[in-house]
C-alpha cells in the first residue's frame, strides 16, 4: 500500500471517490479505514503506524467540522499528509479549511480545496509526491496532465464552432 487514507466518518466516502479512482486509474495502491480523532485516537494512532508498516508513503486525511484528524495522523508520523476539508451545513466547510491548513509550525499538513475537487486531488497531489521516486508513475502522470490539454484545445475547437 502506497497510500493509506483515513476517513473521519463513512459519510465522508463521497468527498474521496473520485480521488479513489484516479489512484485506480494510476495503478497507486491504498487502503480505507474510517477512524475519528476524537472518538477513536487510540485505533487512529495504531492504523498510522499500521500503515507505515505495510509500506504507506503518503497519508491523506478526510474530515469535517473540527477536522482534527489530518493534524493527529500528522502529529504521529514524519510521512506528508494530506488533509481535505468537508462541507458542512454550519459553517460551509470553512470551518474544516481552517483547522487543517492551521497546523502548527513544525507538524505541516498539506490541505486542498474543500469537497469532491479537494479528494480528486489529494490523489494527484499523492500521486505527484510518490512521482518523484518512480519514474513509471511521473510518466503516467505527465501523460494525464497533456491529457488536460488535448481536453481543453479540443473544448476551445467546439466552443468556436459554435459561432
């Protein structure tokens, strides 16, 4: 398992599924556990270390509201962690963004937008991380990312079409 992703409750699935499959797609291994900062600590602390023991080399940290948990995987390994912030009712997310791209000096968590876009990507940004020991993946990233590209020339081709 190259990257191991924590979620702070099964409702957070949703934010992460299209980050599970790009790695899929980029043949990047992980494993999925929901484990909560605040109501599992101990089960979270024996999963990080779990992971790094069955070769994790990258965290990503699914959580909400008080979004604790990207700080607690970062405060107990020396691997990079991602944290993605989610959307909630009271406070849009904001509240999550804060607390996670708020870490103290010393103990970073890498943060990305908040949502779907945000677990889309923590994969890239994991997969990007992982990149820069394995030049299989690098390559199949820069194949992606002019992928993009074509994407976008051949929008801009139609959208003039169009007048």
């Amino acid at each position: 398992m190259k990257v191991s992703i924590f979620l702070g409750s099964d409702s957070d699935f949703e934010v992460i599924k299209d980050g599970l499959e790009i790695l899929k797609e980029f043949r990047v291994s992980f494993g999925l556990e929901v484990t909560s900062a605040h109501r599992s600590p101990e089960r979270t602390v024996h999963l990080i270390k779990e992971a790094e023991q069955q070769g994790a080399r990258v965290f990503i940290a699914v959580a909400g509201k008080a979004a604790h948990l990207p700080g607690v995987v970062a405060a107990h390994t020396v691997l990079p962690v991602i944290g993605v912030p989610v959307e909630s009712q009271a406070l849009a997310g904001l509240d999550a963004l804060l607390s996670i791209v708020q870490m103290p000096r010393g103990v970073p968590v890498a943060t990305v937008a908040l949502g779907k876009t945000g677990g889309a990507n923590a994969a890239l940004l994991a997969i990007s991380i992982l990149a820069v020991s394995d030049s299989e993946l690098k390559a199949r990233l820069e194949t992606y990312r002019f992928q993009m590209v074509e994407k976008v020339e051949e929008s801009s081709r139609r959208l003039k079409e169009k007048i």
